[in-house]
C-alpha cells in the first residue's frame, strides 16, 4: 500500500455529502494527485500515457483538479489497465458499453472492492435509509441468474440487493408485469415502505407506461420509493423526460420519491444521485468536470460539455479520472440541502457517423 | 427502405428514379433497358444536362462533393471522355467497342456521388443499369436523385435504361439483380463485396469490386521545409479537401503523412504542417461532427498505449500523430480528422510498406521520374494512384488500377480471315452509325454537344 490514505480518510470519515465544494475540492485533489502518481508508478501503459499525451512527470503535478491527466473510458475496453499484481486482482468487473461489442474490464483488488463497495452504502443509505427495506425489482430474474456473466443491467441488480431484502422481481421472463405477485409481495411485506429498483428504459418500457397504457393504478406504501439508472441509451427514440418519467411514476404506481443515480462500471461506488433539485449530486468521493466536447477545455456552469468523472476510490486501476462521452451542465452547488456541487445529464454524444467506401454491408448487419 | 412484413413478401424494390413507390421484381426486369453504341451524343448531352442541374441546385451547390461531380459531368470533361475513347478505338482498329449491356452498380451508402460516377461511366458506355443505393438517404444524395427524375421526365432513353432503386439486402433481390447484370460493380468494404461474392453472376457476366482501401500522403520533407508560405497554405488547403471531404471515409482520404527525410527536417515540418493546417481550419471555419473529438480521442490513446507517439488531445477538428517508432505503425482506420505523421529515409521504405489494400498516395516534392519509378517498384504490392494534395477524391475513369470505361465495353474482335486481303477496320463511331473513321467523326460528335 503505497497510497497515503491521509486525503481518502478526510473524504470517507464524514458523511458523504458534508463537505462543502471548495473544501471538496481541494481535498480530492490531493487525493487524485497521489492516485495520479500512484498509477504511473505502478501502471506502465498509464505510465507511457503520461509521458505521450500529457507531456511527461510534470503532469503529475497539477494543482487544479482541471488539470489531472484523464483517461476516455472507452480505453478500458481495448487495453489492459491494471496497477495491482495479476494475482491481488479479487473480481474482474466487465461492462459493455453502447459503442461496439468490446467490453470494459476493470481490475479490482480487495482494497479497492471494499473502497468502492463502502462508499456505495455510504451514499445509497443517505437517500434509503440504513433500515434494509423490501426491494423489488423492476426485472426478471434471469437478469442476474448467470453470476458468471451478468449484463450491466445485471451487474446494477446485484449492487442494489444489498441494500434491500426478499428482492422481488415484478417482471416474467417475456417482460410481462406480474400484477398478482407483486400484490402478494406487497401485502406479505407491508411493514416497511418497498424500495423499487431497475434500470430507467425498463422500468419505463416494461412498467410504467404499461400500466399507464392499460389505465391501471397500483397502490403502494406511502413512502415507497424508486430508484432507477442507467438512463435512455437503449432508447434514444422513446425517451422521456425525466419530469413525465416522475409524473407518471406517481400517476400510474403511486410512487412520490422519485430517483435515479448516475454511475459506470469503471467507477463503482462513487455514484452521482439524483437530489431535490432532480440533478446529479457529487459525493465527497467524487467530482465531475464538463469539458468542451471538440477542445476539451473545462466549462462553467450552465455549458454542456462532454462529462468527466473524478474519483477517490480506484486503487488497482487507474480509472479515477475518466472522460465519458455523455453529455452534461454543471447545474450549481449548495443549493440542494446538500453539499458538493450537481450537474445534469443531457444525454450521450451521438456515435460518429463514420461510414465511408465500407458500409454498405454495416448497414446490412444494423437491419 | 422496404418493410419487410408479410404482406409484401413478394420479391420488390422502391425504385427512387424514376420515382415509383414500389417495382416488383418480374415488372422491374420486364423493362425494356435499351442498349446504345457507346457515347451517343443524346447520353454524352444527358449528362452534361445533369451537370448543369447540379450546379444550379441550392441545395447541391453548397456541398462540395456534389459541385466537383457537377464539373465532372460538365460538357468540357464528358468531350475529353468521349475523345479518349476515339483515341481507343483508333489504336484498336481490329475491336469493335459494343457495351456490356446491363450493369448493376452497388453504391456505397455515405460518399454520396460515387454511385453517379459509376453510372455515368456506364451509362456513356452505351449500358442500361440498375443502382442501388442506401435506404437511408442524406439530403445530397436524396436531392442527387429527385435531380435524375427529373430529367427523366423529359428524356426517354434516360428513363428507359436506367433505374436507381433501394430495398433492404436481401438475398433473393441482390441475388436475381445479379443474375440479370452483364457487369457488376461492387463499391463498399470487404464485407460488401465477399457478400455479393456469394451470389452468383451470369456465367457470362464480369465484375470490378472496389474494396475497403488504405491512403496516405507522401512528402519530400527538405522540398516541403524549403517551401514558401503560399505553398505549403495551398497544400493545407489540398489535404484538408483530402481530409475532410466524406470526414476522412473516403477511400483516397490520407490517414498517414510519410515524411521522406532527415530526422531534424522532420522536426521542422510536422510543427510547421499542423499548424497550416489548423489555419486553414480557421480560415474555412470548419466544425465537425459533435462526436468527432471523441472518437479521434479514443484512437489515439489506443495508441499512444502501445507505441511511442506524442500529440496535443485538445487540438481543434483534427488530431495530428507524431510515431516515433515506424516499426509499429499499423494501417487502422480512425476517420473524423486523425492522421499520423512518419519518417522515412526514402521512397524506397515506403515501398516496403505498400500493401495490397493500398490505394492512393497524396504527394508533394517529388519528380515524376520518382514516382513512376515508384509504381514500379510498388508493382503488383498496392497502389493505384500517385495524385497531388487536394486531388485524393478526384474521380476518373482509371480507379483503384482499373479501366472503368474498358470494364464497361465488350471488345469485339473482327480479324479478316483472308490472309493478304488488305485489312479493313471495323471502328465503332461514337454517336454516328455510319462509316466514316472515328478520327473524322470526332468533330461531329464534339459539334453535337456543344
């Protein structure tokens, strides 16, 4: 462990939306400055990024947070990024994003596994409570059956089980919505409000606009809550807004607590949830940066710009400072009952249309 | 495109000139796709029409591509066409140049003109055709062919021989069409082509495919340092046409930038191309695709992961590679503004790095004794063109090493079977059924269009 924990132990040992930003701010820094130079100590083709895209050691040195060397996430799916010995790595996280078939594949030690899987109760608590509440799942089981290689879908289900008991899945195996079951649920666990929990397209496609479509009303404990992720990618063409998305929540399910969480299989744990205001709060784990999508210099708040997320937690690979390609504002901060600024999701850079003399067949392949 | 519900099962295209919402196939073939000698002056004068159509187009003018294929069709052009194949049948005075009679053209689905060029070329040879092209149209290429139905109403041979037409692949369609072609050409990548591979032709039928290809730029770096300012701008200005044309999709459009030279003169010049080419840039207030940086981004950190490479990732529109290895340069493909610079001591590294898939070379500070020296060394490796900065896209009827208009014709050989009779020749006259020698035509058939 050649991490000084020092900036890490500032960030964790308070609750997770307790520090203001600038104070945030500048503790993370430090902290990602130490994981700067720990992954170019320990990781060679980070190493070798340093010195060809960021202009060498001096890039290790940076005291604004704008200035860390990041990396795009896609690279995870082309390179081994690993700063931990082959034989430290406990759990290979795999994710296959929207562009291409390639998979992410992200190296976990147990340090950084329970790094990350901490600071998830941590923020998770904060919005549900510590109390384990019934979860139902807005999915069917087979989502996660095969544990050996679950989707990112699956991967969201089984995070989420840890913070609910009897997990119910309200949907069958044709996507179809198990109306009785999930009466029964409810009616066998009426002593605590549920926790609903699925990924934002099905439990739109799959859930809500049913019910709205078949004009039906569930009724629910009064404080059941649900919570969503992994946003629209699935279906550009049919998203909503998140307004009508809570409108009809309450509407259809009777649900009034309404929230999604922004996170990513490159940075478990340290995930942006939706606060008061419906945008994207940061945790005293990490920041978000929104850069220019062509020039890549920082906006302020109120520009859309590609969003890069900063965090303290990756140990044994160097994934604390990666560049997406979803598209955010920066919205503000304090102004949400919370410390720590917020942003809000836009949407996803559209896939380059990159097709030229040798597409023809593509295009085949895409019908 | 053509919903693929049960309804409309039976085998159909949507036929987008002349515009028809929906042919079925048997209909389609029923036609009565008349053939004509090769560049009658009524299909030469077709197309110089189509030429001044494009040219005058709000929407066409404004995209380049369409205005250089608008030239290409120009009367100027079609009259050298057309005195080039005078010259051909000249030098063959024992072949008479028929057309191979029906082509299917496939066209690539975003480098929108090229379906034209292989039609006109065929269509000139005297051919009737059928084009398919993408079900999913951009405006050009939309606006391209509403422009083709339209002289079709007024011009019946134009609207008898040719049909322009797309339909979802589908295997029965592409595979009948193909049996109905004399000629097929094939524009797309690899996959493109080994698929319509596995359809079989006529057994009497040909083919040219044009594959996924490779291009790249080749510089003197001493001429290239040693140059004025004006030259190396309007060099800038050739390869951002070369670069930027089809976002860098082209097949001719350069990814790599081989330097001939000394390390110090390399030094000089890649600083000094980038940022002529980031002038320009300026100049033409040029902006790209919103997912363009990204995409280049995530290429070159690929890179920069396996091979000693430097370059600036905030760069505006493009993203210019230094390799400081040329043992690991590798020919991918990134597109959207992202080459690579590279040195080499001469020509002759360069020739060893030729590849089949190879097509053109961008070049600039060479004589021409070098580069058809060149060619030859290259040989049968790769390579089939040699053209200067901002000429990477420019069509003509030799590509990617073949002879279009050669591919489009039927080469009938009339020997004399009396041996000492005096020899005759049998010449095909363009525009003119009568005998007199092409050379004495000529000036009809220029007078024609004109």
């Amino acid at each position: 462990m050649t991490v000084e924990l020092n900036a890490l132990e500032q960030l964790r040992e308070t609750p997770p939306f307790s520090l203001p930003q600038a104070e945030k701010r500048r503790i993370l820094t430090s902290r990602v400055r130490e994981l700067t130079q720990h992954h170019y100590e320990r990781c060679k083709t980070y190493r070798n990024l340093i010195h060809r895209v960021f202009g060498g050691k001096k890039a290790l040195e940076f005291t604004n947070l704008e200035d860390a060397p990041f990396l795009p996430v896609s690279l995870f799916k082309t390179q081994e990024l690993r700063s931990t010995e082959a034989d430290k790595v406990v759990k290979v996280v795999t994710s296959s994003g929207t562009t291409g078939q390639a998979v992410s594949r992200i190296y976990l030690d147990a340090e950084t596994a329970q790094l990350q899987s901490q600071a998830m109760v941590k923020i998770t608590q904060h919005f549900v409570g510590v109390q384990r509440r019934p979860l139902i799942v807005v999915d069917h089981s087979s989502a996660v059956r095969n544990r050996g290689s679950y989707s990112a879908r699956g991967a969201a289900i089984m995070a989420m089980l840890l913070f609910g008991r009897r997990p119910f899945y309200c949907l069958r195996e044709d996507f179809s919505l198990d109306l009785e079951g999930l009466a029964e649920y409810l009616h066998q666990n009426s002593d605590l409000a549920p926790i609903f929990f699925g990924v934002t397209y099905v439990v739109w496609k799959y859930f809500l606009e049913p019910l709205a479509r078949a004009g039906q009303r569930l009724t629910v404990p009064k404080d059941s809550m649900l919570l969503h992720t992994g946003g629209w990618k699935k279906l550009q063409n049919q998203s909503v807004s998140p307004k009508e998305f809570r409108q009809t929540a309450e509407e259809v399910a009777d649900i009034h607590r309404v929230a999604s969480f922004y996170g990513m299989a490159e940075q478990v744990g340290s995930v942006f949830f939706e606060n008061d205001l419906h945008f994207l709060q940061a945790s005293n784990y990490s920041d978000v940066i929104i850069r220019d999508a062509n020039t890549l210099e920082p906006l302020p708040h109120g520009q859309e710009g590609l969003v890069q997320v900063v965090s303290s937690l990756p140990v044994s690979y160097p994934g604390h400072s990666l560049l997406t390609e979803d598209l955010g504002v920066l919205r503000g901060e304090g102004q949400s009952g919370m410390q720590g600024q917020y942003f809000e999701l836009v949407g996803r850079l559209p896939e380059a249309e990159l097709r030229g003399c040798s597409d023809t067949f593509q295009e085949r392949a895409r019908q | 495109m053509i919903p693929q519900t049960p309804a409309e099962s039976s085998l159909a295209v949507k036929a987008l000139a002349p515009s028809m919402e929906r042919i079925e196939l048997p209909a389609l073939f029923a036609r009565s796709w008349p053939a004509q000698t090769p560049f009658t002056p009524k299909r030469q004068r077709a197309l110089v029409d189509l030429s001044q159509r494009i040219l005058r187009d709000v929407i066409l003018r404004n995209d380049p591509a369409s205005v250089v294929l608008g030239y290409w069709l120009r009367r100027a052009n079609i009259g050298r066409l057309a005195r080039e194949f005078c010259d051909r049948v000249d030098r063959s005075p024992e072949v008479v140049h028929v057309p191979t009679g029906r082509v299917f053209h496939v066209a690539p689905a975003n480098v929108d003109t090229v379906f034209l060029y292989s039609w006109a070329v065929a269509y000139l040879c005297g051919n009737a055709n059928i084009v398919r092209v993408t079900g999913q149209q951009s405006p050009v290429l939309a606006r391209l062919l509403a422009l083709v139905a339209e002289q079709m109403e007024t011009d019946d041979e134009l609207r008898a021989a040719n049909v322009f037409l797309t339909y979802a692949h589908d295997d029965k369609i592409s595979g009948d069409i193909s049996k109905w072609c004399t000629h097929r050409v094939l524009w797309g990548g690899d996959e493109t082509v080994s698929y319509f591979r596995s359809l079989p032709l006529s057994p009497h039928a040909s083919e040219r495919a044009f594959s996924s290809k490779y291009s790249y730029a080749v510089v003197s770096a001493s001429s290239y340092r040693t140059a004025s300012d004006e030259t190396v701008a309007s060099l800038a200005q050739g390869f951002f046409n070369d670069v930027f044309t089809f976002n860098q999709m082209g097949c001719s459009s350069p990814h790599l930038v081989i330097w001939i030279g000394s390390e110090p003169d390399f030094e000089a010049v890649v600083p000094r191309f980038n940022a002529t080419l980031r002038e320009e840039i300026a100049r033409r207030n040029y902006r790209g695709a919103a997912s363009n940086a990204t995409h280049r981004l995530r290429h070159a950190f690929d890179l920069a992961c396996e091979a000693e490479v430097d370059f600036n990732p905030s760069e505006r529109e493009f993203l210019a590679i230094t390799l400081r290895e040329p043992a690991r340069l590798r020919k991918r493909i990134c597109g959207a503004g992202l080459f690579t610079h590279v040195r080499a001591n001469g020509l002759a590294e360069v020739v060893a790095l030729v590849e089949p898939h190879d097509q053109t070379i961008t070049h600039f500070g060479f004589s021409s004794e070098e580069l058809c020296e060149f060619a030859r060394l290259a040989g049968n490796g790769g390579i089939d063109r040699l053209v200067p900065f901002g000429e990477a896209l420019s069509f003509d009827v030799i590509w990617d090493g073949y002879d279009l208009i050669g591919d489009c014709l039927r080469h009938v050989l009339v020997r004399s079977t009396h041996p000492g009779a005096q020899k005759h020749s049998m010449r095909s006259q363009p525009g003119a059924h009568s005998t007199i020698p092409c050379g004495d035509s000529r000036a009809t058939f220029v007078a024609t269009i004109e």
